[in-house]
C-alpha cells in the first residue's frame, strides 16, 4: 500500500503549497483508492511539512507549486513530488495519476 497527499484549499488541490488549509491522504493499492482521510495542515513553518507527512506515512505528495527547497526536504524523507497539477477535485488528480493521464504544467511557484 503506499500513501498520495494533495493539499487542498476549500475543497479542490491547493495551487500554492504551503498555504493549503488540509491534506488529503489516499490509500491506494494495487492502482485504486481504497481510503482516503482529510487532516488539517499544521500551521504554516518553513520545512515542517515534509516531515510531518512523512510521520503520516505518505509516500507521494502531488501539488500545483512548491519551491525547490521543500521539493528537496521531501525528496530526502524519500517522498516523490509531482508538482504542475491543476487546482481541481484531488480525488479526481489522484485517479488520473494513478491511471498515467494527469496533465501537469509548469510549476506553480517559483521560490
């Protein structure tokens, strides 16, 4: 089984990373979503939350933007990172990653 979070804002994927209100975790094995829980993000401080999702058991983070430094913090909680996904229903990012279609754009942030 392994761990995907978004961070959301009101609903949809976060556009900007660190502002995000809650992260949703899903569960996925063997290519489908077999739970998923929502948690409130901790207060925002520069290179809490990769470890902090690491403590969740994420394996995967996918956002709109997130700046190099936080990229490289998870990358050496060995978290993946995929930014560049659109602010839209996370369920719906997380089936079209999983199922190799997700469109991703440039990255959202620049810091």
């Amino acid at each position: 089984m392994k761990k995907i979070a978004v961070p959301t804002v009101q609903g949809i994927l976060c556009p900007h990373f660190g502002h995000c209100e809650s992260f949703r975790i899903y569960e996925v094995e063997e290519n489908s979503i077999v739970n998923v829980e929502e948690i409130k993000a901790p207060p925002h401080q520069p290179g809490l939350l990769p470890k902090w999702l690491a403590e969740k058991g994420a394996d995967e983070v996918i956002a709109g933007g997130m700046g190099q430094r936080a990229i490289n913090l998870f990358e050496s909680n060995q978290i993946k990172v995929t930014v560049g996904a659109a602010a839209k229903d996370p369920k719906e990012v997380v089936e079209e990653y999983l199922n190799g279609t997700l469109q991703v754009q440039a990255n959202a942030c620049d810091h």
